[in-house]
C-alpha cells in the first residue's frame, strides 16, 4: 500500500505541474501569457474535448499569446488520444520549444506509452537530462519515472544490457521508494537474462509491497527454468486465481511491460 500511495502522489504532483498557475506569469511580468492563462481558464472547461468550439477557445488563447505552451498541450491532447499522432506531435512539438521542462516528461511519456516510439522518447529524457541534470521527473500519469522509461525503452530497442544497468542503478538509489512495478520490470530482466536467484529475490520483494498475478507468473517461469516443480506448481494456481480477482498490471490506456494475460498463465 506504500507504493500506491507514492505513485499516486507523483500522479497529483506531475498534474499539478501541468496546470499553470496564472498569477505566476503576472509575477514574472508576462502579461500576454498571463492574459492568455486566464481566458483558457475561464472557458476551456465549458465545451468537450472533441469539440470544433474547444479548439476555437484554445485558438483564441492563442491569439492572445502565440508562445503558451500549455495551450499547445491541451490543444494536443485529443489527437493522442484519437491516435492521431501527426496532429498531436505538431502541438506538443510547440508546447516543448516554449516551455521544455516541464513538457519534455510529457512528450518522452506519451511517445514511449502510445506509439511505441521508444528512440523518440529516449532522445526526450536524455534532451531533459542535459537541460536540468537534477531535475526528478515522473511519466504524464505518474506511474513510472522516467529512469525506469529509459530502462524499458532500452529493452525494446533490444540493449537489455543497459537497460538491466540503469533500472539497477535507479533501484539501488531509490531502494526505499521503489515505483508500483519497477521492481517486477528489474525481476523480468534478470529471468531473461538467466540470473534467476536475482530473479527470484526481486520478485518476491515485489510480491512484499504489492501481490500482483503477473509476479507470480514470472516466479512460476522462475521455479519451472530451476526444476523446482512443487513452488511451480503452486505460484501458477497463485497467479491463476490472483487474476481472476483483478489482482493484475493494469492501464485504463496500454498494455503495461511484463503484463501477462490469463491465456500466458494456462499456456505456462
């Protein structure tokens, strides 16, 4: 339950990010910004997303203050969602020139999570890495952050050398705060690598935070490479019954990395 709660708490504070404070551009002395901020705010909620008159708000907010980056991301977010990913790269594009920090996590986020565009959004984190070393960032959603995108991305792009390397170097560093699966994702890496003592550590880690059936899918594979067909046995009926009940990875969006499906835990 501690790490639903700091995941859910890295979801409020990126969301937070994501919605500008007026007033913080009229005491910069930007007043265009500022200007634009308020009429977005005072009419964007009024109409669907998917309405011609949300766009014509957003344009209109536009006019006021052609370099508002957070209209280009709202002006951006029906078309990802729509899949329309040249209409929605156009946007957010704009939205990172004007405003890079904190629209780089976003772009890197949903590259990575709809379109599998996984060298786009590596180039996104290392872009925000050289602009604010320091800089702690977190995926749109909150469920990741972005060191861990950079592991998976690596992994799909076939180097799971590093991406072994780099979700090693995270966990080491964040051992107390890991994310809701990052210590599942490092369990996967080490089963595909052979290394199941690590495997199995890391593992049953995850499964002291948070039961998930994928996890005692993968402890079953685990058991199975090692021969040790009793703990098979009983983490395939664990896993089994554990996703009958909901007790799975879950995105309302995507499939997650490492998901299993029940078909995966029968053909076991």
């Amino acid at each position: 339950m501690r790490f639903v709660l700091i995941s859910f708490i890295c979801f409020i504070s990126t969301w937070l990010i994501a919605q500008p404070n007026c007033n913080v551009y009229l005491w910069n002395g930007d007043t265009a910004q500022y200007k634009a901020c308020q009429y977005l705010e005072s009419n964007i909620d009024k109409y669907y997303q998917f309405s011609k008159n949300f766009h014509l708000v957003i344009d209109s907010a536009l006019l006021i203050c052609p370099r508002f980056a957070y209209a280009y991301r709202e002006k951006a977010a029906p078309f990802v969602k729509s899949g329309n990913f040249i209409e929605w790269k156009k946007n957010i594009d704009l939205a990172v020139t004007y405003d890079s920090l904190i629209y780089l996590p976003v772009r890197a986020s949903l590259r990575y999570k709809f379109f599998a565009d996984y060298e786009g959004a590596l180039a996104d984190i290392e872009m925000l890495e050289r602009l604010s070393p320091t800089l702690v960032e977190y995926t749109s959603n909150g469920t990741y952050h972005l060191e861990v995108v950079k592991a998976l991305c690596y992994k799909q792009t076939g180097n799971s050398a590093k991406a072994l390397s780099i979700l090693e170097k995270h966990l080491l560093i964040n051992k107390e705060t890991p994310g809701l699966y990052d210590l599942l994702h490092l369990a996967v890496l080490y089963l595909h690598t052979g290394r199941y003592k690590e495997a199995e550590e890391f593992l049953l880690l995850q499964n002291k935070a948070y039961e998930y059936a994928d996890t005692y899918f993968y402890l079953a594979q685990c058991y199975k490479q090692q021969n040790r067909m009793e703990a098979y046995i009983e983490c395939k009926n664990k896993s089994n019954h554990l996703y009958k009940n909901g007790q799975k990875l879950t995105d309302p969006y995507n499939e997650l990395f490492d998901q299993v499906y029940l078909s995966d835990i029968e053909n076991l």
